[in-house]
C-alpha cells in the first residue's frame, strides 16, 4: 500500500513539474519574440484608367510604337514611406493575359526611388534591352516594387517562388494594385 502512495506521488510531481516547465510568459496570438513590422503598402497602377485594371494588352504589330506609363504610390496617403523602392519587372510566356507566371526570369528596371508617387514609363526598346531578346507573342512584362524597410528588403517576385502572392483580399476592387501586366499578343 505505502509503495503505491510513494509512485501515485511521484508521478503527481513529475506531472506538476512538466507542466509548469511547458508554459512561458509570451504565450498568446503573437509571442513577444516575434516583432511586427510595418511595411507600407505600395501600390503600382497604370497612368490612367481605372486602378483595379491589372493587365493590358499590347498587339505584337504595335510593339514597336509601345510606351507604357504607370504610376507607383503609397496606398495609404499620410503613412510612413519605405526608405526606397526599386521597380522590377518579371517577363513570361503565358497563353492569356490571365496566365500564371513564374518569379525566374526578373530584372530590375528602375532603382533607388526615394519620393512617391512617382510616374514611370517603358517602351518596348527597353523591355528588349533589359531582357536582351526582342518581344515575342503571347509575353507578359510585370512591373512591381521592391520595398526596402531600414535595412530590409521586401521582393515584388521573390526567387523560388511560383507567381506572386494573391495580396492583401479585396484590395484590388479598391484600387491597390500589387503590380502591373503588359501583355503582347
């Protein structure tokens, strides 16, 4: 009888002893080991028309006479701005203007953009110079930024990574664009 005491207890105490072991103090939604950091949103729409078009499509016959412009801005207006941003632009082969691209084929196309908003435009010569091939059917030119916060840098279409992420939801019926496509048919 006095043996079972001893091993009911012992396990009573072991069992004590794990549980207060397993808890800490930053336990909640967000441990206080993780830091939040603010990133603006910035926002990449073309020069005019609405900003919840995303693409535009370019005939091939016209590639020649191309000239692009689209705008990048803070999204929030009074919001702390990045330290700077770069604008990259990712091209694919894609069969619609819809298709799904791939983060393997980017460049960067402008550098150091310290004031926002600022207007940006692209002709084909460039695009050709920057990709060192001549536009073909059915490419898409995407243009977004890269967002540098202090010393960090946040990729429009990072490496290893399939696309881009699908934003913040809803955004785009607001005006937010996450890049811009130019889509040559």
């Amino acid at each position: 009888m006095k043996i079972n005491k001893i091993i009911i207890l012992s396990a009573f105490i072991f069992g004590s002893m794990a549980l207060m072991t397993s808890c800490s103090k930053d336990d909640g939604a967000i441990p206080k080991r993780i830091g939040i950091e603010d990133v603006p949103a910035i926002s990449v729409n073309f020069e005019t028309g609405p900003n919840n078009v995303l693409s535009s499509q370019i005939p091939l016959a016209s590639a020649g006479s191309f000239q692009g412009k689209f705008v990048a801005s803070a999204f929030f207006p009074g919001t702390p701005l990045p330290t700077k941003i770069d604008i990259t632009v990712r091209k694919n082969t894609m069969t619609s203007i819809t298709g799904v691209a791939n983060n393997t084929n980017v460049r960067v196309f402008k550098t150091n953009i310290t004031s926002l908003p600022s207007t940006f435009s692209v002709t084909a010569a460039e695009l050709e110079a920057l990709f060192g091939a001549p536009i073909a059917t059915n490419q898409a030119y995407d243009f977004g930024v890269d967002i540098y916060v202090g010393t960090k840098k946040y990729e429009a279409f990072p490496a290893g990574v399939f696309g881009s992420g699908s934003g913040i939801s809803g955004m785009s019926t607001i005006g937010f664009g996450e890049f811009v496509r130019y889509y040559f048919k």
